[in-house]
C-alpha cells in the first residue's frame, strides 16, 4: 500500500473537512474525535463536495439534501443516498498527514 503526503497536520481544524486532491481523486480529509480520516469527498446522491458539509459524530453531512456519510465506513445513514462513499487509509507521520488510495471499504 502505497501512502502519499496529502497536508500537514496542523492544517486540520477539529471537525472542518479539507478538500484535497490525490492523483486526481478528490478526498476530504477530516480530523474529529482525535482521529484523522479520508473519505471520497464527492456524494454518491448528488455528486457535490462532502467538504463543503458540516461534520457530526464521526460522520460528514452533504449539504445539498443532507445525506449523512460515516466517516469509519463510507456508508449513507440517512435519505436521499443510499450508496456509501470510499474511504481511504490514512497514517500520521510526524505532522505529515499520508492518506492511500487503496480503499478500505
């Protein structure tokens, strides 16, 4: 598995998804809880940015139709989407935050 710098850590405010780009995938990387996570920032309902939601126990909201995505898994919790997003590997290495592209789910 092959892991790739996408931030810095410190760029990461607790609970604000921060839309980046990995080899033209586009990702939303969020920090909450203590923990950092990667999810496909596109929503499967109706293909907007997941970066631009607001983030809530451990899952992110799209904000057009407000489809909530868990951000362990992927999967929708909530109407109109049905279908779950990826989600990524992500390692922190010193205030590097690595994220690869090989899905978890």
């Amino acid at each position: 598995m092959t892991f790739v710098r996408v931030c810095g850590a410190d760029e990461l405010e607790e609970d604000t998804p921060k839309r980046v780009e990995l080899d033209g995938t586009p990702i939303s990387v969020v920090r909450t809880d203590g923990e950092v996570f990667a999810i496909h920032d596109i929503c499967s309902h109706a293909n907007v940015s997941l970066a631009e939601g607001e983030v809530d126990d451990c899952h992110i909201e799209c904000w057009l139709h407000g489809s909530r995505f868990d951000l362990r898994s992927g999967k929708p919790d909530s109407l109109p989407a049905t279908r779950p997003v990826p989600v990524y590997p992500v390692k922190i290495e010193g205030d590097d935050v690595l994220v690869s592209l090989t899905q978890e789910s």
